[in-house]
C-alpha cells in the first residue's frame, strides 16, 4: 500500500475483476454478435432514468441495439428522457400530486380526532421508442 501512495493515485492499477469484466466483454464481440446476443436479456428497467442512461451506453458498447436487441425502460421522466438518440420510455410518479397530498395530510394530523388514511398515486408509463411497439417482433429478436 505505501509503494501506492509513494507513486501516486493515478498509477493505480484497475481492479483485477473490472480487468477480467473488460476481457470478458472483448472476447464476446470478437466471436461475434450471434453469441453476445443469445446472452442479453430481451430488457432491463431501470431505477431511474439516470441509470437508464448507463443501459443505453452499454448496449452501444457491446453492439446491441435499443429496442431492436434490448428494450430499455426508466423511472422518473427526467426532461432528457425524451430527447435521447431512441427516446426513453418512463415510468412517471405524479409528483407535484404527491406533494400536494402529504401537505394535506400533514396538516390533518394536527386536528383532534383524524383518521389515518392510505393514499396510492398512480404512476403513468410515457411509451416512447426505447421499448420498440408493442407486438412489434420485425425489430426485435428472433423467437429462435
């Protein structure tokens, strides 16, 4: 550890399994998309849009193609979200709804004698491209 700190941060080097992961991944692309995409998984939702994001960067890394190869879905419906080179399709949380509700609620709880309530918020799908249509299989995968 001290020769670390002696030759400094920017010497040192990858952890050994993001090396192996790297390795992994190149052997994969020089055998040829055939096997990486029997490999993929058909989506992946993500827990937010940001993170969405990373998805879409690693499909282009690895070759594949949203959504013709990989359906990618977020949550937030962050303002970006729409203006991606595949536009992303988000779960949308009414938010200022949410707000709007725990205010009112917050305040009930001050009032002798109130009743304690369950409240569900239903959240929107926004359907953009990154999901490809539904029942659409021209794009997608094959069933083989």
């Amino acid at each position: 550890m001290a020769d670390v700190v002696r030759r400094g941060a920017s010497e040192i080097p990858p952890a050994p399994a993001e090396s192996a992961r790297r390795r992994c991944q190149r052997r994969r692309l020089r055998r040829g998309s055939g096997a990486l995409h029997r490999h993929a998984p058909s989506a992946v939702v993500c827990v937010n849009d940001l993170v969405a994001l990373g998805a879409f960067r690693a499909t282009q890394r690895l070759g594949l193609r949203v959504p013709a190869d990989v359906a990618i879905i977020g949550h937030d419906d962050i303002e970006f979200s729409a203006s991606l080179g595949v536009p992303l399709t988000s779960v949308r949380e009414p938010t200022y709804e949410m707000g709007q509700l725990a205010a009112r609620m917050l305040l009930e709880e001050l009032k002798p004698g109130h009743k304690h309530r369950h409240v569900v918020c239903r959240p929107e799908l926004v359907v953009r491209e990154s999901s490809g249509e539904p029942g659409d299989t021209s794009a997608g995968r094959s069933s083989s």
